[in-house]
C-alpha cells in the first residue's frame, strides 16, 4: 500500500506523543497541536484516532516484512536467517519505540475489531515466516529434528514478546538489540544441533 509522506510525518507525530505520554494521550486535538495544524486539517487525512493506529500496523507490517522477505530470499543459512530476523525486529523497535507500546496496549484489539484485524495480519505474517525459516533449520539439521517446528516457534515468538514487554516495562531504559541478540544465542544453544557459540 502507499502512505503519503504527510500521513508518515502525522503517524510520527503521534508516535512520539504515544512515546512521550502513552497511547491515552494519542487523540486528534493532541495529534493537530503537535503538528501545529488545526483539528479540521488533521481530519482530511485521518478520521479518528482508530485510523491514525491503523496506519501505524500497516507502516510496520510494511518495514517488516521488506526486511523480512530480503533475509528470507538471501543466501544465508536458515539458521543465519532467523538470528538476522529477530536483529532486524529488535532494531526496528528500538528506534521506533511506540510501536512496541501499540503492539502491547492492554485492551486496544478489543476496542476494535479494525486494529485487532491489522494486527492479526501482521502477526500471521510474522509466525508463517518464521516457521518457514525453521522448519528450513530442521530439514538442513541445524535443529534438533525431534522437535516440533510449531513448538519451537511459540517458544522462540514468545520468548521475543516477553522481552519486548519487560523492555517497555522498564522503559525503553536497556539495549533491546543487544538483549535480543543474548536471548538468541541463549535460545539456539539449547536446540542446535552443535554448539552455536558463534551467535554470541
């Protein structure tokens, strides 16, 4: 889909109002007065606040998956594949902290059925893909093959949301990108099939 570079400078906007005084404080007026435009001018690319979160999901599902596809179709191994995945992921975040705080609000797929369906987009996206990459690990014996690939799949996309969730918890304060890199390395020497210490 094309977002307008207007529509990328409002969901920055508000991004950095989410970052600076949680999703609460992400209303129209709020959104309008840190653009320095008025309420009605705001309303000819947004509708409500329920589109300018929508737009949000849909401008990170763009950026992970064109980083997702370009490690996928690389040469690397599967196994290079999905440390270099969780990489990207990590530092994405990092540097674009709200959407770390959109992505777990409590409540907000329930508000509406809108964001819950972007966000099941986004996620089915992420779990197919990663799944693909390490069932390629088990058929090239970089993982244990006695293990299910779904399981290890809910194990590791968990592992990753947790942290992400303590980071916000505390935040934004740690290195999220060297603390995913320590979760894999961690994570991968209890299924490889050898001694992955190279992913330290």
């Amino acid at each position: 889909m094309d977002i307008t570079e207007r529509q990328k400078e409002i969901i920055t906007a508000g991004g950095k109002i989410i970052t600076e005084r949680g999703i609460s404080a992400l209303t129209i007026k709020n959104l309008a007065a840190e653009m320095g435009f008025v309420e009605s001018a705001l309303y000819r690319h947004f509708r409500s606040k329920e589109d300018v979160i929508i737009l949000m999901i849909r401008y990170l599902y763009i950026n992970v998956k064109k980083n997702m596809d370009t490690i996928i179709t690389s040469d690397k191994s599967p196994l290079d594949k999905l440390k270099r995945i969780a990489e990207s992921n990590f530092t994405f975040l990092q540097a674009h902290k709200h959407f770390a705080i959109v992505m777990l609000a409590e409540g907000l797929m329930d508000e509406s059925e809108k964001i819950r369906a972007e966000v099941y987009n986004l996620i089915s996206y992420l779990l197919s893909k990663t799944l693909q990459v390490i069932s390629q690990c088990i058929a090239q014996n970089e993982i244990k093959s006695c293990l299910d690939p779904e399981t290890i799949m809910h194990f590791y996309v968990g592992g990753i949301r947790l942290l992400v969730f303590k980071w916000k918890m505390m935040r934004f304060s740690t290195d999220l990108v060297q603390e995913g890199n320590r979760l894999f390395s961690d994570f991968i020497n209890l299924i490889s099939t050898k001694n992955e210490s190279s992913y330290v």
